[in-house]
C-alpha cells in the first residue's frame, strides 16, 4: 500500500459521506451530471485496478455507484411524477 493510494481513497471516502444527504433526499441532481460523474468514476476506478492501487479501486467503486445510483433515483422520481 502506498501513500498514494490511502491519500486518493480518504477523498474518496470523504466525498461518499458528501453524497449521503443527496441520497436520502428528494432533491437530486440532473441525470445527466450524475451519470457522467458515476462514468468517469467507474473508468477510474478501472485505472486504479491496473496500478494496484486497491483501496482507491474499492473506495472510487462505491463512489461510482453512489453516483449512479443518484441517477437512478433522479429518473425513476421524474418517471412517477410524469404518471401522477
């Protein structure tokens, strides 16, 4: 384990814990910053694995998916207030 990779996953970390209050909220934002954003992460998460920078992988992987799942509840919340 190098400094590089504790450094990169503490910020990590710390921006999961930012994504908490969006998650449980019922405001979200735009599908389009999320999916980009959960994209972007997911790529580098796949250059984390190739440099064996594990901790990095696995805390950019949930960081990834926090985004999307951010996403997610952005267009299932827009489908249901299209059929109300």
């Amino acid at each position: 384990m190098t400094w590089q990779d504790i450094v990169l996953s503490v910020g990590s970390w710390i921006f999961i814990a930012a994504l908490v209050p969006s998650l449980l909220s019922k405001d979200k934002p735009p599908i389009a910053t999320s999916l980009s954003t959960g994209s972007v992460l997911l790529v580098y998460t796949v250059v984390y694995v190739s440099l064996h920078l594990w901790l990095s992988t696995a805390s950019t992987g949930i960081l990834a998916l926090a985004w999307l799942a951010l996403g997610a509840q952005k267009y299932r919340a827009k489908n249901h207030a299209e059929a109300v």
